[in-house]
C-alpha cells in the first residue's frame, strides 16, 4: 500500500507530528521486572484485539501518513 502523504512524517488531526506507532501485542510476558513499562508478567492477557482490529489500526497509522510501524513485546526487553 503506497503512503498518499508526500510528507516522511505523519499528522494527527491534532497537529502532532507522529513518526512512529507503536503496537503492543501482548501483555503476557514471562518475567516480572519490577521497571516494566507495560506492567506486563506471567499473568498478563493477550488483550482482546483480533486480526482485523490490529489491520485497522495499521491502516489509519498510514492514512495519517505515519511513517513507521515498531511492533512491541513486553518479553524482549
């Protein structure tokens, strides 16, 4: 899928400039650091976003024009 914004950088309809989103995927992590900041552990969920929750929010990061995409995981410090 191609940008339709010219500009490298994505706009919020704030005006916040955004160049990255940020996903989370889980909130299962099989350790406990006390400095989490997901607040993420054993007991952690999955969340409840399915495929196309996750499709949708990637879609509008591009409508905005965000430029990159950093999957997160909570177990990979």
């Amino acid at each position: 899928m191609s940008n339709p914004h010219p500009d490298p950088v994505g706009t919020s309809h704030s005006g916040m400039i955004i160049s990255t989103l940020e996903l989370e995927l889980t909130g299962r992590c099989a350790l406990q650091c006390v400095h989490c900041y997901a607040d993420s552990g054993p007991a952690g969920t999955p969340g409840t976003m399915i495929n196309d929750d996750w499709i949708s929010v990637i879609d509008q990061g591009v409508a905005l024009g965000i430029p990159q995409i950093q999957f997160n995981d909570p177990g990979s410090p």
